[in-house]
C-alpha cells in the first residue's frame, strides 16, 4: 500500500475544506468527548471523596489510637480529592479559541492548539485524580493497621 505522504490523491483530502471541517469538529466532537470524560472523572472522584468520608469515620471511631503520621496519611485525601476535582471542572470547562475562519491555516492552527490544551487539561486531571486514589488507599491502610 501507498505511503499517505507519496500519494497525491491522499493531499488532496487534507485541503483547505478538510481543516475547516476540523474546526466544525472542534467545536462539536472534540469538545464533547473532552467534557465526557472531565464528568465521569468528576463522578469518580466524588465516589473517592464518599470512601474517604467512611475512612475519616472509622478513624475517629479510633482516634485515641492514631498517632501523628497516620492522621497526616488521613488528612491528605481531603487536599488531593479536591485539588484533582477542581482540575476535572477545569478540564470541562470551554476552551476559548480564536481564529479567521476564513483562513484554513488560522483554522488549523486553533483547532491543534485547542486540542492540545483540552488534552492537557484532562491527562492532568487524571494524573491527580490517580494520586488522590493511592492517597485514599494510604489512608484506609493506615486506619487498618491502627491497633
């Protein structure tokens, strides 16, 4: 099969009609697939911050027996469930864009810009929303071993 880059008939598809098209998908699919994904995050995140409210009971239940390193480990969840749901709302949030739309290369140049940034947005979501996981698995060990 042909190289995509050696066949004239392949550069052909990706002409000025192609990247305005693209911007109709930024606008439409990108964004929505984006915005999916920032909410099932935030859902996780608000199963996360449920399991953590039953850890911080159970902790209290044995608060006499908890010494300074597994109350910090107890503590720490809070921080990173909401630091990594406030970077989930802002990964939902609309990305502003500009451009000339009457411009292809303008067009392209946001729609890539857009793109990068919103995906950005979501890998550093989940990159936080993964640490206030192990954060919430540290806890509920450190609430287990208290004796």
């Amino acid at each position: 099969m042909a190289d995509a880059e050696a066949d004239p008939a392949a550069e052909a598809l990706v002409d000025d009609v192609f990247w305005l098209r693209r911007a109709g998908d930024l606008v439409v699919g990108g964004a929505r697939l984006r915005a999916d994904a920032a909410k099932q995050l935030m859902t996780a995140l608000a199963w996360l911050w449920t399991v953590y409210t039953g850890a911080a009971v159970l902790s209290t239940i044995r608060t006499l027996k908890t010494g300074l390193v597994q109350a910090l480990l107890l503590a720490a969840p809070s921080v990173t469930i909401v630091i990594a749901y406030a970077a989930a709302v802002y990964a939902y949030l609309p990305l502003s864009v500009t451009f000339d739309p009457q411009v292809p290369q303008d067009v392209r140049g946001a729609y890539t810009d857009a793109a990068s940034r919103g995906w950005r947005r979501l890998r550093v979501a989940l990159a936080l929303a993964g640490l206030a996981a192990l954060s919430l698995a540290a806890a509920i060990t450190a609430v287990a071993v208290v004796r």
